[in-house]
C-alpha cells in the first residue's frame, strides 16, 4: 500500500468515526430528549412550552443544524491535517 493510500485510509477512518460520534448525539438529543426523557423534561418549561415537547417539535432540529457547523469545522480541520485544503 503506498503512503498516499495510507493517508487516504487514515483520512476516511477519522471522518467515518466523526460522521458516527455526531450522529449518536443527534440520535440522543432526538430520541432521548424527544421520546424517552420526555416526561422527565415537561417539568421545565421554555418560552410557556413543555421542554420535552420542545424537544421533539424543534430542539432536535437545532441541535441537527448546530452539529452540521461542528462536521464543517471538523472536517476542514481534518483537511488540512491530512494536506487536502485547498
């Protein structure tokens, strides 16, 4: 295997492993916040609305968005690590 396939091996393990770490977070704020944890969460209220039941309309869709500028950042971090910036 020659060195630029190492490096291009090594580049697209760290991003799958990215790609999985914000996805479970995601998965988490989505399903936990919005499904399970929802009773839990209704205590507090947000604006005059359950917190669990913010979570499942929008708080979901917040974190979703706020975690796409996170990969951006990561990733052109991880470019350049790895020399592919432009």
């Amino acid at each position: 295997m020659s060195e630029k396939q190492k490096k291009a091996s090594a580049y697209w393990k760290e991003n799958v492993r990215y790609l999985f770490i914000l996805l479970a977070i995601w998965f988490g704020v989505s399903y936990g916040a919005g499904i399970m944890f929802k009773d839990a969460l209704n205590t507090i209220s947000l604006g005059g609305f359950k917190l669990g039941f913010w979570f499942a309309q929008q708080g979901s869709i917040y974190v979703f968005v706020i975690l796409i500028f996170v990969y951006v950042r990561l990733m052109n971090k991880l470019d350049k690590k790895y020399g592919y910036d432009e």
